[in-house]
C-alpha cells in the first residue's frame, strides 16, 4: 500500500486500520501525520455533532426575525456573492496570464529538497542504526539496491517527495549529518547545487530519476562530493 491509497482510505475512513495501513504508518512519517491530523478532525466532527440542541431554540429564533432582516440578509448575501465572483474571475485572470506550458512547478528540485529536510528536521536528530538489509528493503520497490553500507545510517523511511514517492535517508558520515533523499521519476539534466538557510545540497542524476545530498551550509567542502562517490560505488539498479 502507498501513500496515495491510504491517504484515500483514511479519507473516508478515518479509524480505518488495517495490517497494511499499519505497517505503511510505521515507514512513513508523512501519512502518519496525515492520520493523525484526520483522525483529530474526525473527533471533533463527532463532538460537535453530540453538543444538545435546547427545546424550541428554532422556534424563538425564527420567530425573533422580521421580515425586513431577512430581507437585509438576502441582500447582503448577493453583494458577497458578487465580490467573490469579482475575485475569483481576477484569480483566474492572473492564473492564465502567469502560466505557461514549460512552468511545471514554482520551487526548483533544489529547493523542494530542502525544504523537506527542513520539515521534517527531526529526523536528523534520530539515532535507529539502520542496517543495509532493511534499506534495501524501502529501496527495493524503486529497483534500487546498495550493495555495501554508504555510512551509519540513523533514519530511513518511505515518504511522498513532490510528484512521488521516494526514500528519505539520515546517515553520519565523517562525523557529519546528511540527509539523502532518493526521488525515482525527478529527472534532472545535470548535477545541480543549492545553498539555502542553513543547508545545501546537491541533486545528482541517475538511472530513474535523481538522488539529493543535502549537508549543513557549515559542512566539510568536500562531504558532499564524498557522499555522491560512495554512492556510485555502492549503488545498484535492478
């Protein structure tokens, strides 16, 4: 089970739980927020639906309107109603003129990296001695395999990552923290860098998509490029 398909069955089954659904949740930090934060609206959908209504609250309130209220509401509510059409032929307006076929996304691949580490910054703190055989595990689904450990490994798990699904991985190296974030399907031309806040990274390419590095700004110079040759030599597309 992917994240598009318990997204879809926590939808519209918030206390769903199944043994599938439960071992996704266990991998993904990212659904397992979503079904948090569902699971919370839920409740208080229900808690609001359980509030008592006093006896004859409707029939006082109806019967404390005039006609010249109601006529003032319905006049009211056809001014919002023009001010938001207004806005929305506006929006739309400046939708087709700011797009165009070759802007696929706002954020660069760079960036959208970063700001995965940046949300998600507690996994940096992680220390869960992640061995080789369940990382291969999580890349497996991506036909990708390592044949030899690239670093001690704190945290990997499987999380949605722009446009799909990918593996978000800890490792300290060189007494250094780096986050690698394997992204099948996000196909760049070239090696490409960022530096932004307090990280940068380096998005490199490979067979079926692309592969970023993403270090503190204050790293060793070279700890990227260390990384990306580990990489090349422990990497395997199956």
């Amino acid at each position: 089970m992917n994240c598009i398909d318990v997204h879809r069955k926590l939808t519209t089954e918030p206390n769903s739980r199944n043994a599938a659904i439960n071992a996704h949740l266990k991998e993904c930090s990212a659904c397992t927020k979503f079904a948090e934060s569902i699971g919370q609206f839920d409740h208080a959908i229900h808690k609001a639906a359980s509030i008592n209504v006093p006896d004859g609250l409707a029939e006082r309130i109806l019967l404390k309107q005039s006609f010249k209220q109601q006529h003032q509401l319905r006049t009211n509510r056809f001014k919002l109603y023009a001010v938001a059409a207004s806005v929305l032929l506006v929006f739309g307006i400046s939708l087709g003129l700011n797009y165009s076929p070759g802007q696929k996304d706002a954020l660069s691949l760079g960036d959208v990296a970063i700001n995965h580490v940046t949300n998600e910054i507690n996994h940096l703190h992680e220390n869960n001695n992640v061995q080789l055989a369940r990382l291969n595990r999580l890349l497996q689904p991506f036909n990708i395999k390592l044949k030899k450990p690239i670093g001690h490994v704190n945290y990997a798990g499987a999380c949605p990552i722009r446009h799909s699904r990918g593996v978000h991985i800890v490792l300290n190296t060189e007494n250094e923290t780096a986050t690698l974030l394997v992204m099948p399907g996000e196909y760049v031309a070239s090696r490409t860098s960022l530096i932004k806040g307090a990280f940068k990274t380096a998005i490199i390419p490979t067979k079926n998509g692309s592969i970023a590095i993403i270090t503190p700004k204050n790293s060793k110079a070279d700890l990227e490029q260390n990384i990306e040759n580990s990489l090349n030599q422990a990497i395997q597309y199956i």
